[in-house]
C-alpha cells in the first residue's frame, strides 16, 4: 500500500478517469443522495 500510495503521490499516476462525481464537503448529502438513486455498475 505504501508503494502504491508514494506512486499516487508523486504524480506517476492519473486518478482522475476514476472520479465520477465531485462534491465538496458542504453537498455531501446530495452526493448520497444521487449515488443512491444510480443504478450499480456491473
């Protein structure tokens, strides 16, 4: 995990094709909210 997170860290990695969805922490409840009411992924 720790060699997976220095990865991470320095940039050898883009995250962002993972991000669906960005609330910040004052919408936290919609967030749940439309997660909740998204059909799961298979």
């Amino acid at each position: 995990m720790r060699r997976l997170m220095e990865v991470v860290r320095s940039g050898r990695v883009d995250l962002t094709p993972l991000l669906t969805h960005r609330f910040s922490l004052d919408q936290i409840a919609e967030g749940y909210r439309l997660l909740e009411s998204e059909p799961a992924a298979s």
